[in-house]
C-alpha cells in the first residue's frame, strides 16, 4: 500500500518520479501480489483527478494486473504541521484489514474468447 501525498509546494507534480520507481519495484519483486496506490492530500484546494489520470496512464503502459488505486476520493488530513503519519496510522488502524479490499484493478488483462466447437 502505498499512499501518495499531495503537498502545497507540489502537489501532485512528484507523482511520475514515484510511478517510475514503483515500476522498478513491480518488475524486481514478482512475488509482489498488490499494489495500491491512495492519494491522499493535505489541503483542501487540492483535487485527485490529475493523481487518478497519472495512475490511469502509468498501469495502461505497464499492463501489470497487479496495480490498484483507492479512487473513492483522497483522504484528506487536516495537517498542522505535525504528527501527520500518526494521523495517518490511526485512520488505518480503524479500517483495518478492508484497507486491502478497497480500490480497483487498473489493468486487466484481455482473456481470450473461447472458440467454438466446431462439428
């Protein structure tokens, strides 16, 4: 799981850099089973749709069925300046386990049509 924070002095402009090393990830560790990927923001002029297309773009070009997103909408943190990752733990502590059921399948892959049988 990994969450991806959208900062006043970037944004969302960081979010290539970490696509490229997550794919360096995915491609060393093929026991990896899931990734996903939760925007999360920490002002409220901030919105997700530019973090969603990046995603969207990234998992097409990798075809690895393996990518998640959480695209119920980033979570936002009312942040003032410090303790955040302990903000974060804690609204994770109370999901528990169904963190790993929320998101969607970025990619998936084409199963191809059985052929009739022909008589």
């Amino acid at each position: 799981m990994v969450d991806v924070l959208a900062a006043k002095n970037a944004g969302w402009d960081l979010t290539p850099n970490l696509l490229e090393y997550l794919g360096r990830v995915l491609n060393s560790i093929g026991s990896l089973r899931h990734i996903l990927l939760r925007p999360r923001c920490l002002l409220l002029t901030f919105t997700a749709e530019r973090f969603y297309s990046v995603v969207e773009e990234w998992a097409a070009a990798a075809r690895d069925p393996r990518i998640w997103v959480e695209d119920s909408g980033p979570s936002w943190i009312n942040h003032d300046g410090s303790h955040i990752h302990e903000e974060l733990h804690v609204q994770d502590a109370v999901v528990g386990d169904e963190l790993w059921l929320r998101g969607r399948q970025l990619y998936l892959p084409s199963v191809p049509a059985p052929l009739a049988n022909e008589q």
